[in-house]
C-alpha cells in the first residue's frame, strides 16, 4: 500500500507521540508530504482505540480511518462476544467497515471476506489485517449485494447504516442501509443463517415486525450500557424466539435469558429491607414480570421497574439496602434528608434528576443512594439506601 503514513519514521512519531494534539495544531506537521490535519486524525484515532481496540492500539504499523468510522465500529468486547454466537467454515461481512467483527470471526471461521463500499477503508483494513497477521480474511472492494453470483457461505453478518440521506437518522430497519428486510429473500439464496447487528435504540416489537425467521435476540450491555442488539436469523428456524441478555462487566458478566412468548402477572409490594435496580440489558429487554419468579424478589409497582426483598438475593443489576423510607412531602423530606450529596435516580416519578437536585440542595455522588419512585395507590416515596 503506497501511503505516506506508512513512512518509518511517521509511523514512529504516531507511536511514540504523548502529548496533546492541539499542540501539534499549532506546531504543524515535522513531516512535508503528511498534512497536520492527517497526522492528528492518526494520532487522535490511536489513543481513542487505547481501551476500544487494544489489539490494533498496541501493532505497529496500524492505520485508523476517519474518526466517524472508529467511533461506529464494534469493540473489541462485543465483536468477541459475536463471534461465539455463530459457526461455520465460511462467513461474509456485508458491510465490513473497519473489520473489528470480521477479525474475532476469522478466529472461528475457516475464511472470512470483508465486504466495503469506502475504497480508501477497505485498503486501509486490508494492511491492518497483514500487519495483524490475519491471513484467511479476503478484503473486497465494493457493495457485497453485486458481488454475490453464486456464493455462499455459511453466515452472512451485517451491521446496516442507521443514518439515511433524506431522513437523517432512522429506526426502523426499512430506512437502514442496505434495507434488509426488503432483501431478505436474496440473502437467503446465499445463506440460511444472517446475523444482524443494529443500534440499542431500535424498538424490539419494531424490528420483530420487519423481520422473519428470527430464533434469538441478544442484548449487549457493557458496564451496564447497552451497545448493540443482535438478531440471529435463520430460514430453517421454527421453535420459540429467545432473547439473551448479557451484561459485560470487570467484577463479572451478569446473563438473564427467557423466551419472548413467556407472560408472567405479578402482585405488587411496599418497598422492604433489600431494594434491586436491573441493569441496562434486561432493562432494554422489557422483561420486568419475569424478574421475581427468577430472583425470589417483588415488584414495588406496575410502572416501576424496582425491585424489593426481606433477604438479600443475587440479583443482574445493582443491589441496595433500605436505609429509610420516607413519604414524598415537603415535611418528611426535610426532617429526612440530612446531607447535601447524593446519586438521584427516578423510576416512574413525575420529576426529572435536575429539578430533584435544584429542589432538595443536592450534589451529585456521595455514599447516598436516593431513589424517587411511585409504589401502589399512586404514592410518591423516597429510599435512601446504601449500596451492597
């Protein structure tokens, strides 16, 4: 690959540089046929793969697209955990971008080919690849829907464009590039098993409704974040929808899994001794009913997706203890309140965190847990509670 970037000695400032890229802004480039503009996206993109792509962050010789690609990119966590979800001896990504999903398959998959439209992404993943010593990835320039003929694979993976010329930015999967349901039927003359990533804002009923064949969602947290759902897809599929969510996590990955079909009614309860907020991933899965039977916990209210228990259990979320319990008005929360810090949530509660704050002369941290909500009868509370 003929790029200057790609110079010894570029490539030696770009690894070693420390400092703060304004600087280099004002300085200018030390190199006559590198742009200071270019030199910075390098070394900014670098540091941003730090914790993202620590694989790419730590190989020399590495090239980093337009700072909008990396930041679309998967990470390294969840193109980890997609490439445990599928198998196979040949997987194709239709729309490969910066080709972090298409390095953790071609640790599974026999061959894996990279599909990009951008020439200038699909060289610069192809020499990431070579320096990366992956060699079973093919690197094809161009829409993978005109490269198709008579191949098949095994998998086709897709992560469609949530952003559309016209209408901005979108959520439904019709309005996505490329269109998948409306290409449903292709696809399937050249795979039986698709999976598709798309954005955590995407309604699941929505894309359910858009979407057939689907035998799994999975839901992806990482620090209780949602970053992607995945659609696993196959034509053969005929059995229950299942939705797995995982939350990914240093202390330990929690995982809460149940079919979409499973309905479950519940009785309601005052707020007890242990007190229990999901995380983010079953949160996005809409899963509320299931969660007592699950965790021997009680709901505090229809509306209010917290959780309560005489004893502490093990729960996929965060854990408190009640500390007080004290009725929403101006008299209690006076007396009740006797600190000027703490971390506010609201969980079906008429007002937002900031007027909370304004209201009450709260600062934000501390060792103070606060969660306004709403409990049966319609009865604004508040729990000031310690975390386990």
């Amino acid at each position: 690959m003929d790029n200057p970037l790609l110079n010894k000695e570029v490539q030696k400032f770009i690894f070693n540089y420390e400092g703060d890229s304004t600087k280099l802004a004002f300085s200018g480039s030390p190199f006559s046929e590198i742009s200071t503009k270019q030199l910075i996206t390098q070394i900014e993109s670098r540091k941003k793969a730090e914790k993202k792509l620590p694989i790419w962050h730590s190989t020399e010789g590495i090239l980093y697209p337009p700072k909008l690609n990396l930041e679309q990119t998967s990470s390294q966590v969840t193109a980890a955990y997609k490439s445990r979800l599928v198998t196979g001896e040949t997987l194709a990504d239709f729309t490969g971008g910066y080709g972090v999903d298409c390095l953790f398959f071609s640790k599974v998959f026999k061959t894996v080919t990279h599909f990009e439209i951008n020439e200038s992404l699909s060289q610069i993943v192809n020499h990431n690849y070579k320096k990366l010593k992956k060699h079973n990835i093919k690197c094809i320039t161009g829409n993978a829907f005109d490269h198709l003929q008579s191949l098949k694979f095994d998998v086709v993976y897709i992560d469609p464009s949530r952003r559309h010329d016209t209408k901005g930015k979108v959520f439904f999967l019709k309005d996505c590039l490329p269109n998948i349901p409306k290409n449903l039927n292709v696809l399937f003359q050249h795979t039986d098993t698709i999976l598709i990533k798309t954005s955590p804002m995407l309604d699941i009923s929505v894309g359910l409704s858009e979407l057939d064949f689907v035998k799994e969602i999975h839901i992806v947290a990482v620090e209780n974040e949602v970053k992607e759902l995945l659609w696993l897809i196959n034509k053969k599929t005929f059995e229950a929808l299942k939705i797995k969510t995982i939350n990914i996590s240093d202390k330990g990955n929690e995982t809460f899994s149940f079919l979409w079909e499973d309905k479950k009614d519940n009785t309601y309860t005052f707020p007890k001794k242990y007190l229990y907020e999901p995380n983010a991933a079953i949160m996005k899965s809409g899963a509320f009913n299931l969660l007592p039977s699950r965790f021997k916990v009680e709901k505090l209210e229809k509306h209010t997706h917290l959780y309560t228990s005489e004893e502490l259990q093990i729960f996929p979320g965060r854990s408190f203890k009640i500390k007080q319990i004290i009725n929403y008005n101006k008299k209690e929360m006076r007396n009740g309140i006797t600190f000027d810090k703490a971390n506010i949530t609201t969980r079906n509660f008429p007002e937002s965190v900031a007027t909370l704050r304004k209201k009450w002369k709260l600062k934000d941290g501390g060792n103070h847990y606060l969660f306004f909500t709403t409990v049966a009868k319609n009865q604004k509370i508040l729990l000031i509670c310690a975390k386990i």
